[in-house]
C-alpha cells in the first residue's frame, strides 16, 4: 500500500529531477548563446584604418586590386576608379574573426574546397583562400597560412562582384551645384545627381556597340574643382566616364534623364 508519505517523497523525486533537467537544458542554451558570441581573430590587419591595399584574384577573371592612399580607398585595377568604403568595410571586418576556427591538419581540405579555391583574397601579406560552404550553407571555409576559420557565406558574392561590387557607384556622390554639357548648356542637376550605376566595366570595352551620341559633361562642386565626364550613349546602354578614371560607370538607358539625349 503506497501512503501519502510514500507519494510525497516520490513527487519531490520527479520534481527534483525535472528541476535538475530543466538547469541543465538552460545551461547549456546559456553556453552556446555565449560561445555564439565568442570570436577569434583570424587576420588582424584586415581594417579599412590599417590595411592598404587588397587584391582579389578569381578564376577565369583579371585579378582586382584595391590601394588607400591618404585614407581615400580607390580601385587600381583592371581599371581605376573611387572604391565604397560602405562595401569595403564588411568585406574586411568579416575576415577580421571568426567563431571558429581550425588548425589546418584537422580540416579535410578538399571537402573544404581548398584545394582549388574559388577566390583568394590577400590583404596586404596576408592571404586568404575561400572555399566551399558548410552544411548548414551559412558559413564558408577560408585559410590563412596553417588556420581554417569559418567566414560569412556571402564574402565570395562580394568578392566574386568585382569593380561592380566593390567602386562608388553614385554619379555624384556630392551634388553639383551646376552641371553643364560641353557647348554649355545647362542640365537638370536634381535629375542628374540622383544616377547610381547598375555595373562598372574598365573603358573602353572590347566590343563597344554603336554609338547612339557623346559628349562630354562638366560638373561644378562646391568649394571644390570642376570636374570634367565623358558620356558615351549605345542602343544598350550609356558610359560615363570621370575625369581621372579608367573605368566607365554603366547606366539603364531608361534611367537617364530627358535631357540627356537632347
């Protein structure tokens, strides 16, 4: 016969026990929230402040080189023109740490695509090859020197972008206060400073279509020197080229404004 002292003892057994499943549960959700949290430092020069220069070779593509010179970060090659700091930083800072990492004798490379690397990013001395994602598809294996680290999965699509992904894209990134085409008439400025391009190419490309019209632009800035564009308008699309520069901006032709055809 089970009295009630008998069934008092046996509900604080269970509820002991359920109390010492529940800690443990909470333990270790609190543990892994922490070690999400805990990063390593994987390339430590990689800061827009302290790095200098940064060179993505692709496969199949001509290597795209990125210098700071008096803290302005420009594109040098295949072609020169203005680079996103707003694109530059994540890039970096992503390489920065890592939540884990490896010694390369515990990683298998080829699994990790290593082997044959699908970019290699190098930051000043160092070197980083990227590979294939993880499982999960979030994270993607990269090594420097004898360390393999997980990385953010979208560093290869930035990366893999290019000039496009990596310059200024904005026309104007500070409005002109006046901009005039080249026998001196005057465009919409509001109509103009607000043109982002959709890809950016080195000038002039192989196989330029037919040229619809071109001209040349100059757009004034305040307190600052005049700047002088060349605009090269095809049935597909249209150039702008800034003075300085060895790449072109592309442009929709359905984005232009009106005033750029008359």
């Amino acid at each position: 016969m089970i009295t009630r002292r008998d069934r008092r003892q046996r509900f604080t057994i269970v509820t002991s026990a359920v109390f010492l499943a529940l800690a443990a549960t909470v333990s270790v959700i609190i543990w892994n929230d922490r070690s999400s949290n805990v990063t390593t430092a994987f390339v430590e020069n990689a800061d827009v402040n302290t790095a200098s220069r940064i060179l993505i070779a692709r496969p199949d593509y001509p290597d795209l080189v990125l210098e700071r010179q008096s803290g302005h970060w420009s594109i040098t090659s295949p072609c020169r023109i203005s680079a996103d700091i707003e694109r530059i930083t994540p890039l970096l800072k992503a390489l920065s740490t890592s939540p884990l990492s490896y010694s390369a004798r515990e990683v298998d490379r080829e699994a990790a695509g290593l082997l044959e690397p699908l970019a290699v990013v190098t930051i000043d001395d160092d070197v980083i090859q990227l590979g294939a994602t993880d499982l999960a598809g979030e994270r993607r294996y990269a090594q420097r020197g004898d360390t393999i680290a997980l990385v953010p999965e979208w560093v290869l699509s930035l990366a893999n972008g290019g000039a496009s992904a990596l310059a200024v894209q904005r026309l104007f990134p500070v409005t002109p206060t006046e901009l005039t085409r080249e026998e001196g008439r005057a465009l919409d400025i509001d109509a103009w400073s607000g043109l982002s391009a959709t890809q950016v190419i080195a000038w002039p490309p192989a196989d330029t279509p037919g040229t619809r019209h071109a001209y040349a632009l100059e757009a004034s800035i305040e307190n600052d020197a005049n700047t002088r564009l060349e605009l090269v308008a095809t049935d597909a699309w249209t150039a702008i080229i800034t003075a300085g520069d060895s790449c072109a901006r592309l442009f929709s032709n359905d984005d232009m404004p009106i005033d750029s055809a008359l």
